[in-house]
C-alpha cells in the first residue's frame, strides 16, 4: 500500500505512536512510503505489519469508521492533521 509520508506520520500521532511518528519523519525514507517495499525500515521504527497495514488504511481512506461518533472524529482528524504535521515541522527544524 502506498501512503504519503506526512499523512502517515500524522496518523502515527493520532494513534499514539509518537516514537515511531518522529523516527519516521526524520527517516530517508522518500515522500511517498510502500508498506511493502519499506516494511522492514517500518518494522524497525517499532511498528508490526498488521498495525501499520491498519494505520496505512486510515490513511488512504481504506477502513472506514462504522458510527457516527468514529466518522466525527476522523473529520476533526482530517482538520488538524496539516496543522500538526506544521508545529512538527516547526520544531525539527
């Protein structure tokens, strides 16, 4: 599955997985990730296959929320993701 760097790096955060958001971020790893190419750079950063195919899937769209409540959140999600990948920027930089 092919993702946008930054989106998953946001997305990392949204989930909690701050460790692996930050060694992502700071990786050589190109704008564009394959989960499938890539995943053992991934794996190192402290992620398993089956987690990251499930954030890669928030991502693109791929899993949809089931209730209202979920799909709520996922829009204040979508809101505040370029936000935060900015302050993110601000501060590595």
């Amino acid at each position: 599955m092919k993702v946008e760097k930054s989106s998953l790096v946001a997305m990392l955060l949204e989930v909690g997985e701050e460790n692996a958001a930050v060694l992502l971020a700071r990786s050589q790893l190109g704008d564009e990730i394959d989960t499938l190419r890539d995943l053992a750079t991934l794996q190192e950063f402290g992620l398993d296959p089956d987690q990251l195919e499930e954030v890669a899937g928030l991502v693109i769209g791929a899993i949809q929320p089931e209730d209202v409540n979920t799909r709520r959140r996922s829009d204040d999600l979508a809101k505040t993701i370029s936000r935060r990948w900015a302050d993110l920027v601000d501060e590595w930089t």
